[in-house]
C-alpha cells in the first residue's frame, strides 16, 4: 500500500473543506416574511416532512392513539419543547396553528383536520372507516422560526386493527373526479417535476357540468390548501398557492408552487371549496 505523502493529505484536507462548504451552503435556511401573509413571488423552501416524531427541539408525546375504527376516532396529543414542556403557542399558518393530518398507507383514506387546544393538549377525531397502518402529521411554525413558509412536521405511526381492504395507488395521470363530480386536470408542462426544484403546478377545475369552475371560496385563508405523500417515504409536502383567495380563476385554474424534496411518486390532496361546500380531489404525480 502507498503511504500518503504531506502533499496527498494536503489535498485531501483541502477537498474537505470544499465538501463542508458546499453542505453548508446548500442546508443554510433563507429567512422569510411570514407563512400566514401569502406571496406568491417567494419560493417556498423545500421541505418533504413528517418522518420523525422529533424535528427542531419539538417532540410529538401521544396522549391518545386510535384504537379501532369508526367515524369519530379520538385522538389527543402534545407538543414538547426542548425544555421537555408543553408548548401552546404557535404562529398562524393558512389561518390555523395547528394543522393535523393522517394517511394510510395505500394513500386511500385522507384527513385533514384541525385539533383544538384544551389545557397544554390538542384533541381532535379522525374518521377511520377501515383498518390498516397509517401515520399522523401534526403540522405547526414556531413562533421563533427563522423560516415561517417551513412549518415543523412531526409524524408518527399507528395501526388500526382489523382486516384492511387495501386498493393500489393509482398510476401518475393527469386527471382526476371528485366523489362529487367535480373534475380537476393537470394542465402544466407534461414533463415530470424535478427533484429539488421551484416549480409551479397548474390545475383546471371544472364543475360537474363541465364548465370552468370561475371563482372559489376562501379555504383557509386561501383559493384552497394542498398536501402532497410520498407514496413510499410517506412523507409529507406543503404546496402554496398562488392566486389570492377569492380573485376570479382564468379557465378555472389554479396554480400552486413547491419544491419536491425526494424523488418517486406522489399522493396530491387537492381541498377547495364551492359554493360553500368543500371538496377533495386526489392525483398521483411522478417526481423525477
């Protein structure tokens, strides 16, 4: 074996410094104005979350899990900090300080739900019609975040016991139905989102009818509220929209911006409400 030389090790010295700079350079977060007030020129930072039950010094302490199936499951819940306490107070985001969600793994049951707070513990239902494995998100911004358009996600598992009627995930595709007939298309370049990357996703709405779906009611705060699943990871990603809540949609569209921090596919949660009632459409997008 060759015994390195002062010039090899001095080279090697050197090409770990340029490591440990460009790692520091890409991890460094970028401040931001507030996640609650909506700018659609920002770039929103990566973030593809939700596989820990530990993130920033916050820590997910269960205080009731779901136990069995049922329209009407109770779950509670806290947030520690790093002192070990209960934290209470978070920043608003798209209205609410706590977002909370649960999927199962076959991304064929979806809630998304907003717990509330009694005492220093979050309490909230999930509607669970079948058994399976599944993981819960608590979605939350510190109200010391340097970075408020990245919310913390904390997630962890559960099972509900019983048999399971699992349905496979369906295939990237371009269109999707509503359980009410509302129809939503993918109307953005064709070409597969990149890894890493701004960019912005572009959905047509029509009604039952068929008609271009002209104006929406504000969802939280916003035109409407979109979470994306890693159909393997099962982790979770925030995408923002761009058009500000309740201005006329051309054609009926509506644009969201995200960066996608992983590659594979991904479960899209579309929420958005008309005529006073909210409506849900899934699709199945290939992150490359």
């Amino acid at each position: 074996m060759r015994t390195l030389r002062f010039t090899d090790w001095a080279f090697l010295a050197a090409a770990a410094a340029v490591v440990v700079a460009a790692t520091i350079t890409l991890t460094r977060p970028t401040p931001a104005p507030a996640h609650s007030t909506h700018q659609p020129d920002l770039v929103p930072a990566a973030h593809s979350d939700g596989l820990s039950e530990a993130e920033g010094g916050f820590r997910f302490d269960r205080v009731t899990m779901p136990a069995e199936r049922g329209p009407a499951v109770p779950v509670a819940f806290r947030i520690l900090g790093k002192d070990g306490t209960p934290v209470t107070t978070f920043l608003d985001n798209q209205t609410k300080q706590m977002h909370f969600f649960a999927i199962r793994d076959d991304m064929h049951v979806f809630q998304h739900v907003h717990p509330t707070l009694q005492g220093d513990t979050w309490h909230t239902t999930l509607s669970l019609p079948d058994g399976g494995a599944y993981r819960m998100f608590a979605e939350f911004v510190p109200t010391d975040t340097k970075d408020p358009r990245h919310p913390v996600v904390l997630g962890v598992p559960f099972t509900v016991p019983g048999d399971t009627s699992l349905v496979p995930v369906p295939p990237p595709a371009a269109r999707t139905v509503t359980a009410d007939g509302f129809t939503v298309t993918r109307v953005d370049e064709p070409g597969q989102p990149g890894v890493m990357r701004p960019q912005s996703l572009r959905f047509a709405i029509r009604a039952p009818d068929g008609t271009p779906v002209k104006a929406l009611d504000p969802h939280l705060g916003a035109n409407g509220h979109m979470t994306g699943f890693h159909t393997m990871l099962l982790s979770a990603t925030h995408l923002h929209p761009v058009e500000p809540a309740g201005a006329p949609l051309i054609n009926g569209e509506l644009t969201f911006r995200a960066v996608f921090a992983d590659k594979g596919e991904y479960r899209l949660f579309l929420e958005f409400s008309h005529d006073n009632k909210l409506h849900t459409a899934a699709i199945t997008i290939a992150v490359t």
